[in-house]
C-alpha cells in the first residue's frame, strides 16, 4: 500500500462519487455492465496507466489508447472487483496487492449507436512509484505510464476526424505523441481531471 498524501485529497475529491453507481439495477435492460481502472503511480509527477489495444479483427476498439477494464464476468462480486481482474489480465499489475482504492467516477456509455450498449464505471487507484506493468494478454499491444502534467498541457487538447462506418466525425482528443485518446476514455479523463484540480492543478 501507498501512503502519499496526494492520494488521500483524491480520495476526498472522489469521495461524493462512491456511493451506488454500482448497483445492478440501476442498469437498462440489454446494458452491459464494464468497469476500467483509472490507475495513478505516486511519481512526480503523477502519472496513469494506458494501454494499446492489439489490432483484432471485429473489435470495435481495436489499436486504441484506453484504460484496463472490460465487462463483468458473472464472478465478479462488484465493479471494482471487474477493474481489478482486468486490471491484472492485461496488465500483470495486482491491485489487491499493490493497489489503494480511491474512489469512482460516474458510470458512462458509449456515444456512437455502432459499439455495444454498456455502462462503463471507471474505478480509481493509486499504486506505489515502483510500480510495474506490462502487456500480458493478447488484447493488448503495449503500456505505457503517462505524467498526468501532459494532459493538462493546451497542446495535448485538440480534435482529431475519425472514420466510423456513417462518415467521419471530429471529436475532442488528447494528442500524445502519434497516438490520440478520444471517445469514452477521453470523457473519463476529462471527467477525472474536472474533479480533482487540488491533486492535478492546471498550469
């Protein structure tokens, strides 16, 4: 476990957030339930987990920069417990044993009608600075630990034109280096940052 103090303000600051986003029944019918894990290293700066996505056929977030998740298995005792084996499925880094639970972020669903209906809640944790990952599963191509200081760079918001099936569409981005970050994981990062302006203040 990590004792910085950064990570008790995130806490505070995400405490409003960690009451009943998970409970089942607040769930359309025909909604899949899908946790990520939002996961800051106590480095200075602090910095977050991403990954690359593998490029698979028939995947509908194939090559994309997004966070460790996916969705519920029917094990899974709370969301948390999903971001959590997901977490260390693709990443090898264990949150049960390294990781301090801070909190959630408002469930959210993909904007676009062509990806799959779920609801995707974004738990939150902060690990120690020797903290390791890795691409260990087949879904993902690479890691990468990301100063969350960049983000708040003007140069890294920008919009990029993404092809979908109905046309392209300009969206809001983060541009880090020759990779961009938009859709659901961009709203989860924008949203995070929104949130904690005492842990991550803009430059």
């Amino acid at each position: 476990m990590t004792g910085d103090p950064r990570f008790g303000i995130l806490r505070e600051a995400l405490a409003a957030h960690a009451s009943d986003a998970d409970d089942a029944a607040r769930v359309s019918a025909g909604v899949f339930e899908a946790a990520v894990a939002l996961v800051v290293r106590g480095r200075e700066p602090l910095e977050l987990l991403l990954i690359k996505r593998a490029r698979r056929q028939g995947d509908p977030w194939s090559g994309h920069i997004a966070l460790p998740g996916g969705r519920r298995d029917q094990s899974d005792d709370s969301l948390v417990r999903t971001a959590v084996r997901e977490t260390e499925e693709e990443t090898g880094l264990d949150l049960d044993q390294f990781g301090l639970y801070l909190g959630q972020l408002e469930a959210l669903r993909p904007s676009s009608a062509v990806l799959p209906q779920l609801s995707v809640t974004p738990q939150v944790f902060g690990v120690p600075a020797d903290s390791c990952a890795s691409a260990v599963s087949a879904e993902v191509e690479a890691v990468h630990w990301l100063a969350l200081d960049v983000l708040h760079l003007p140069e890294t918001r920008s919009e990029a034109e993404v092809p979908l099936p109905g046309g392209a569409c300009t969206y809001p981005c983060f541009r880090i280096g020759d990779d961009i970050v938009w859709g659901l994981t961009y709203r989860i990062l924008d949203d995070f940052l929104a949130r904690a302006p005492r842990v991550f203040p803009p430059r």
